[in-house]
C-alpha cells in the first residue's frame, strides 16, 4: 500500500533526541511542518510517539524536524 502524504512528508522527520543516551532516538516521518500523520502508523509507531511526546523534558528532548536523506 503506497502511503501518500501532504507535500513534504516522507522526506523529513520528527526526532526525539534522548536525555539520558547519547545517540539513542525516536523519528517519525512528518511533514516540513513537523505534523506527523498518526493515522498512517503503524500501531507500534502511533504508541512509540504518542510516549516520546509524553515524556518531552524527561526524558527526551523537545522534537526537532529533520530533513531525511534517502
């Protein structure tokens, strides 16, 4: 299934940096905005960032976009 996103998306994504563990990340693809589309996660990706977002200033970093580079 081909999965089509808003202009953009797919070639940026939203990486949560961790506090703790240098190197170690989450990043979901997004849009340039950094608007992922929930929908088209998978179910074990939807849970990953909706805790990532949930423990911002814990124990990962506020979000940044990134360009991917493919």
């Amino acid at each position: 299934m081909d999965i089509t996103y808003p202009r953009g998306a797919g070639q940026y994504a939203l990486r949560f940096e961790s506090l703790f563990k240098q190197g170690r990340a989450m990043a979901f693809p997004c849009d340039e905005s950094g608007h992922v589309m929930l929908d088209e996660l998978s179910e074990r990706a939807r849970s990953n960032y909706l805790y990532a977002r949930a423990v911002v200033g814990r124990e990962y970093a506020t979000p940044a976009v990134v360009r991917e580079f493919r």
